[in-house]
C-alpha cells in the first residue's frame, strides 16, 4: 500500500494516535513531503523540532537532522524510519579530527555546518546552516579567527560575502553537490540564457556560476546562491518562466508546488542523495508501528551540542 491514499490514512492515524508530528526535510521523496505535517529547510525544521509541542518527532531527512532534534528536544522521543541515513559531508570530519585543528589553533571559534555529528557539534562555538551562514560567521568579533568546516563551496561562499581573510575552512565536500559541476552548470545557462540559476553554496559549481554572472555571461540578478528554503522563497518572487535548479533533485517538488507556472529543471537530473531516498513510505510506516528507529544521543554530549545549536537557531531569519 506504499504511497496510496490508504497508506497515507494509516500513518496520519498512527501519528495522531502516538501524539508524533512528521518532520520532512526539503530533499524527501514527494510522497514523504506530501504526508508531512511540516516541510523545510533544516534551520526552519531545527526551529520546528524545538518548539514541538508533541511527545514524539518522527524526522524524515537524515542521521544529523534528527540528531539535532534530539539535542533541542531532549525530553521528547526521536524516531528516524531508517537510522541508516547518514551524509557523505558530516562523515567529511571526525571529533579526533577536529580537536587536533583546535589545538593548532588556541583562540579560535569553530563554526560547524549542521551537516556534522553530535560529537562534532559538542566541541563546535556555534553551528550554522546554508540558509544563516553568512549572518553567523558576520556575527563573531572580526579578531577572532574562524575555523569553518566541514563543507569547503560553502565556507568559500561565506568567506567571499564576509570577506573575512581570519577564516579557515575544512576540505570536506557533500558527494550530491560536488557532483554537480561547473561544466554542466555552463553548458545549461549557455542553452537557457533567460532562465534564473538556483545554486545551493554546498555545490562545487557556485563559484562557477558567480564566474558566469561576473564575466557578464549571465545577468548577475538572475543568479541566486540559496539554502533549500531560500530557493522556495525565491520562487514565489521570481519573474522568470524557467529556472536552472542546482541541487538534490527532491527540491523541485516544493519548487513546483511553490510556482506551479515557472518551469524548474535541474542541472544535473542524477543529483540525487541516496541517504534521504532511504526514508522511503515503507520505512515511515514502519517506522510509526514499530517505534523504531530512536535516536539516543549521550546526555554530555547534548549538554555541550545543544549550546552551539541553541546560537544556530537565534540567528538569522
Ligand atoms: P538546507 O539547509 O539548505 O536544507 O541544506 C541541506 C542539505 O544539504 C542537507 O543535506
Ligand atoms: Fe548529506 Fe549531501 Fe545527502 Fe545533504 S545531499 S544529506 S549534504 S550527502
């Protein structure tokens, strides 16, 4: 019964009956999306999962989101349809590894992507996403130097608005993102020259694209470096009849909800996440009979986590 409306039916009885609320993130299949109570970008599901007044969260996104929902929420159950759900990028860096870049470098704030571990997080100053970067790092006093990590197209876009030259960023990468190149980024705006370009800042091709806008090749306007909730916003606003989408291809089932008339193609249509496609309608239902799988995170750990991202969710709109 995967994705009909009885399957449907049967997990909004089931979350109603267990007091939960569905959490879906914006990469979802549109089944998933569809049956969620809230659908968004991870700062704005961070902000939901900490304000819930339900007794249990089921997060349909992966391991570190419904990890940081355990960390905000810590007295409420946390439920992931697969806990096989990880991300290339938060597996980029390790605890190990980021207490040795500290102690190279005394005095220094760490700004950690939400994209990372718990253990990661609890030895972070302050955690960010795509959509707040920019006002986080803006927000640290110019003297202190910054240790950006773990995505280095993100922490390059956050460097170039900042212009920040006491920044450095971690090597590592979402294997999603960087996959989407900046030869296809410019073989598509070569053909789709009135087309607008949605670029998300993890993608190895931003730099590309802003290339393209600053060489005049492209209209600097039509050019928009957004977090998944950002490109939403952008939707409504935009006046283009197509749009270039450079991100995980789940994105553009809100996209077309969001602006039903403009014609949202993606830039590369193999860029899709095999760690969000695991939550799959069998999974969710599963999910909710069975109670499984919990996410637990150490009570310590969460004690240090949730001050960074307790500054995450304050700042920025
Ligand atoms: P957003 O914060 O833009 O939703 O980015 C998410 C992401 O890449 C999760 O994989
Ligand atoms: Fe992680 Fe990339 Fe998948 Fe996002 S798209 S969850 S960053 S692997």
């Amino acid at each position: 019964i995967d994705g009909t409306p009885e399957w449907a039916a049967e997990v909004k009885r089931l979350a109603r009956e267990q007091d939960a609320t569905i959490l879906a993130h914006n990469y979802q299949l549109p089944e998933i999306q569809d049956i969620a109570d809230h659908v968004g970008d991870s700062l704005a599901l961070s902000r939901i999962a900490a304000e819930a007044t339900e007794g249990t969260i089921v997060f349909c996104g992966v391991h570190f989101m419904a990890e940081t929902a355990k960390i905000l929420s810590p007295t409420k159950t946390v439920l992931i349809p697969d806990a096989r759900a990880g991300c290339s990028l938060a597996d980029s860096i390790t605890a190990d590894e980021l207490r040795a870049w500290k102690a190279d470098n005394p005095g220094a704030m760490v700004v950690s992507y939400v994209n990372t571990t718990a253990e990661v997080k609890a030895l972070t100053g302050i955690c960010c996403t795509s959509s707040n970067a920019v006002e986080v790092v803006a927000s640290i006093d110019p003297d202190v130097p910054v240790l950006f990590l773990p995505d280095q197209f993100l922490g390059a876009h956050v460097k170039r608005l900042t212009k920040r030259e006491n920044m450095q960023i971690w090597a590592g990468e979402c294997h999603v993102h960087a996959g989407i190149n900046g030869d296809e980024l410019t073989e598509q705006a070569r053909t789709h020259p009135d087309a607008d370009l949605f670029v998300h800042p993890e993608c190895g091709c931003a730099t590309s694209a802003l290339y393209l806008a600053g060489e005049g090749h492209y209209p600097a306007d039509r050019v928009k470096i957004l977090s998944t909730g950002g490109m939403i916003d952008a939707a409504r606003d935009t006046n283009a009849r197509q749009v270039l989408v450079a991100t995980e291809i789940g994105m553009l089932h809100q996209l077309r909800k969001a602006a039903p008339d403009v014609d949202f193609q993606a830039v590369n249509d193999r860029a899709s996440c095999k760690y969000m496609k695991m939550i799959t309608p069998a999974a969710l239902l599963r999910c909710l009979i069975e109670g499984k799988d919990e996410v637990h995170v150490d009570p310590e750990t969460a004690a240090l986590a949730s001050k960074s991202v307790q500054r995450m969710i304050e700042i920025g709109t």
